[in-house]
C-alpha cells in the first residue's frame, strides 16, 4: 500500500513539473495562461541613437601671405572663440564594457569683421568612435574621422579669387564623459571632448592702393584647430 501511495505522490509531483507555467505567465479563470512578465526582462538588441547640444572653445591661427609691397608688415592672428555645435550619432553595444559608434554633426561656425573685410569659418564632421564604459557610469572614448571645415573670406578690397574654400582634414578625438540611466531605454549623456584638425588654404587678389595699383594675391592659411567642448544629450537604446 506505501509503495502504491509513494509512486502516485511522484506521479502527481511529476505531472506538476511537467505542466508548470514559467514565471511570466499567470493562470486565469478560464483555464488558460496570461503574459505577465516585468518589462526589464525584455532583452535589447544592443542598438541606440541619440544626440547633443555642445559648447566649443576653438583656438587657431590665421597665417597670411602676400607679395605686395609692404607685405611684410602683415601679421598673423590668433583666434580663441566660443561656438555652439550639434551632432547626431547612431552606435550599438559589443559587450558589457564596449560600445562603437557613427558621429556626424557641426562643431560649430564663427564670423568677424576686419577694417573691412570678413572672415567666417564653419565645421562639419563625420568620425567613428570607440567607447569603454566603465561599471559606475563614467566612460572613456577615442574617435577618428574627417572635418570638412569651410572658409569664407570676403570684402570690398578683393577684385578676384573664390570667396569659399574648403578642405578634408583628418580629425582626432580624446573624450571622458558620464552616462545617467533615466529609465530602461534613456540615458543622459554628459561628454567632454579634446579634437584636433586643420583648416584650409585660401587664396584671394586685391589691388594694391598706390600706383601702378598691380593686383596681387593674398593667402591666408588656417593652421590647426584645437576644439575644446563640453556636450549634454540623450541617448537610446532598442
């Protein structure tokens, strides 16, 4: 009788682990099963977007060069300027520490005027960058890429030249940033940003003021721009 009471208790037990509902799904009235899982238990695909707003300090120099009389006696200027810039990036998680990703934006555009004359700078750029995250919410990142920065260098006391010039430089990256999770799929992202990059060449005639008033040409070469900035954005994640 004990072994027959045994076997059907084993039986019953065996059944019931057989025909166990996993822990998301809850049984209901009618005798069939309801979805009742936590939505954190849905897994990512490791995908996300985002953009940011940023804040630059630009510094670099603008070397001129002529062979008119008294050339010699122009100096070359230095510019230290704040800008606005904005970006979009699109990247995906490799791991639990790194992730990689596209960024495309405009570091940011800068104009002044001079006795006359005006000079104005723009700089959009495409780079890839690498991250490492570490585990409390600080991160680490290099990007490397291209900047397509534009000059536009116009007034009345040039009579010929193209008054755009652009050029593809190299572009490099150091970052240092922090990321705060606002819920599952959001992410406020804090980034500082150390980014190199050279600017073009850009050649212009003038007519000289005294006589024979010879045209002559004037170059002005924008040496290399280091770019500064501090950056705050969302980021999301599928």
């Amino acid at each position: 009788m004990k072994k027959i009471i045994s076997l059907a208790v084993l039986a019953a037990v065996t059944a019931t682990a057989v025909n166990a509902a996993p822990s998301h799904l809850v049984r209901n009235s009618n005798g069939g099963y309801t979805v009742n899982y936590d939505y954190y238990d849905k897994e990512k695909t490791g995908w996300y977007i985002g953009g940011r707003a940023s804040l630059s300090l630009l510094n670099w120099k603008n070397e001129y060069e002529t062979a008119a009389p008294n050339g010699f006696m122009l100096e070359d200027e230095s510019y230290t300027e704040v800008v606005f810039g904005a970006n979009m990036f699109a990247g995906r998680r490799l791991n639990y520490f790194w992730r990689a990703e596209v960024e495309g934006g405009l570091i940011g555009q800068h104009e002044h005027d001079d006795v006359g004359t005006t000079f104005k700078i723009t700089i959009p750029y495409v780079v890839a960058n690498a991250y490492y995250d570490f585990a409390n919410g600080f991160y680490a990142g290099a990007g490397l890429g291209v900047a397509l920065p534009t000059v536009k260098w116009y007034g009345a006391d040039f009579v010929g030249g193209e008054d755009k010039e652009s050029s593809v430089s190299p572009m490099g990256a150091l970052m240092f940033g922090y990321a705060h999770k606002l819920d599952y799929n959001l992410w406020l992202d804090l980034r500082y940003r150390l980014s190199m990059l050279s600017g073009p060449e850009h050649k212009r005639s003038f007519q000289y003021v005294e006589p024979p008033y010879d045209e002559y040409d004037i170059s002005n070469k924008v040496g290399l721009i280091l770019d500064n900035s501090i950056s705050v954005g969302l980021r999301y994640e599928f």
